[in-house]
C-alpha cells in the first residue's frame, strides 16, 4: 500500500518522470533541473513514508470511528504508534526520520563509458570512487557498457 501511495504521488507531482518513488524521484530533479536549490527538492522515500501512514492512520480511523460501537468483537484499532507517531511527554507527535545521502547520488558522471580515470564517479572519494549512479550517462545510453570498477 505504501509503496502504491508513493508511486501515484510521484506520477501527480511529476507525471513524465521515470521515477517511481521520492528517493529516485529527488535525485532525477536534482540532476536534472535548472536553478533548483536543496529546499525545492522533495522529500526522500523515507521521509515521505511517516506522512502516508499518517494519512492512512487518519483516513482509517474516521472511516470505522464507529465499528467499537457497532460491533466491539470484531472492530480493529490501529495504533498511533504504528502509523507514522510517537509519544513525547504524554503527546502524540508526528515521528521524523533523518537519513544521510549515499555518496553516489550526488556524483553524476557525463561519460559514457567510465573507461578513463579523470571520470567524476572514479574520481569521487578522495579518488577511491563510488559507484555509478541511476543518472550518471553511462547508465543511460548503454548499461552494460560501463567499466568503472565500483559498479
């Protein structure tokens, strides 16, 4: 269900991407547009995934707010704290996540082949390299082509 929420975000918030969640969905806006900064760019899968629990705890609980006292046998409660909330000194808070960007979705190379040693995925990490990412060139033209020795 998360993963279905997510998608048709992605599809209303930007209907010709390729992306099919926010993690993905984030780096092709941030590679690929001009004049964005960090503040415009969505939020990541993770990040995004506490709002649609939410949304699904709050739309679940209106929609059988009466099954406990229709039918207190079979009426299923849900808890907050499964749904995207925390408990904080005797509140219900929404809970946040923090995650660190992985080293190679902020290193995009232009080649088309990562064969040289100059290229900016072979060169990232104090020249140790990270891999090729999901929008460096040589993904795209031809995936099997790439000889960076990280991928």
């Amino acid at each position: 269900m998360i993963r279905n929420a997510e998608h048709y975000i992605v599809k209303v918030l930007k209907n010709g991407s390729i992306a099919t969640c926010f993690t993905d969905l984030r780096a092709e806006v941030f590679h690929f547009s001009k004049g964005g900064s960090l503040h415009s760019l969505p939020p990541t899968s993770q990040g995004l995934r506490p709002h649609i629990m939410r949304g699904f705890y709050n739309a679940y609980t209106t929609m059988h707010a009466l099954d406990s006292q229709l039918d207190p046998n079979n009426a299923e409660i849900l808890k907050p704290e499964n749904c995207g909330y925390v408990h904080d000194q005797g509140h219900l808070i929404p809970a946040t996540s923090w995650k660190a960007l992985e080293d190679h979705w902020s290193v995009c190379c232009t080649c088309s082949k990562c064969a040289r040693s100059t290229c900016p995925c072979r060169m990232a990490d104090g020249g140790r390299g990270v891999k090729c990412g999901k929008f460096c060139r040589c993904k795209k033209t031809l995936p099997h082509s790439c000889k960076n020795p990280i991928t």
